[in-house]
C-alpha cells in the first residue's frame, strides 16, 4: 500500500460510499508485513478490522482474511474492446478427431501410427470486451476529517466472443 498501489483487492459495495475490501493474495505474508500494512490504515478501517482464521483444504495451510471498511469513490466505467486474429489447429473432418480422441487406445494405436491425424490449420477473428470498474479509495482516511492519500485500482470483467 505505500506505494500507492491497492495490491490484488475483491471489493464489495457495502453503502453509497463504503466498500469492503478482500484482500485475494494466494502468496504467503509475513506478520511484519501485515503489520505495516495495518499501520498504513487510517483509524477508521482499523476500527472496522475484522479478522476470520481458517484452514485451506487444498494447500492445507492456515489463512487469515482481514476485511475493513474503507471510504471509497466510484469512478465512471470503462470499457476496452479489441479484435485479434487467433490461429489454431483443429482435426479435419469427424474421422480424424475421432482418431485424435481415442488413439491411444490399444484397438486404434496400430491405425494412428500408420495414418497420423491430419490437422487443419484455422484462423478465426476474436473480439475481446474488457469491462472496468474504478474506483478511488482512502484507506488513511480519518472519518470526517482529512481524506489522506488516495488509492486507485480497476475491477475487471472481460469477456471474448468469436466473430
């Protein structure tokens, strides 16, 4: 947070100016590093400071979520589309993406060794749509005092259609 950057945040609308923030960092943190960064908070997202330990069963490591309210802007949306060229390989007719699919089957290896499956080169138009959600937050904020130094990050959503 001390430079200026909000780091890999979920944000949750909780009223017309407070958002919560999440923080979605899958890296490990260390103890010092959470505190600096709680030092770095205004008094009033430390008093809304919610703290929830669990136990992540894939990594079978101990999480700890920290959640705060912080005073928070909307900025207007924008939204950035683009089209590219996508080249891909795809099987040639029904018989070889069977072939592809089941070769490696013991009844269909002897076949596909000695006809490998034919390829076709394809080459589509992708238009791609990118939707921004901005957002100015004061984690420093000292509520209703002074706003301290602003926050800026962007919510993605995209989405890709073939044309």
């Amino acid at each position: 947070m001390g430079d200026g950057t909000a780091g890999p945040f979920e944000v949750e609308r909780t009223s017309a100016r407070r958002y919560v923030t999440r923080s979605m960092a899958s890296h490990p943190v260390t103890s010092t590093q959470v505190l600096a960064t709680l030092a770095e908070l205004g008094e009033a997202a430390r008093d809304s400071m919610r703290v929830r330990r669990y136990v992540d069963t894939e990594t079978n490591r101990l999480m700890v979520e920290f959640t705060a309210e912080i005073l928070a802007d909307r900025l207007p949306p924008e939204q950035v589309t683009e089209t590219t060229l996508v080249q891909f390989e795809s099987p040639a007719t029904w018989w070889e993406h069977f072939k592809q699919t089941y070769g490696g089957r013991w009844w269909l290896r002897p076949l596909v060794r000695r006809r490998p499956v034919r390829l076709e080169r394809q080459q589509r138009a992708v238009k791609v749509t990118v939707d921004l959600r901005l957002f100015q937050a004061y984690p420093r904020a000292e509520v209703p005092a002074a706003l301290g130094q602003s926050v800026s990050w962007a919510q993605l959503e995209t989405r890709s259609e073939v044309l």
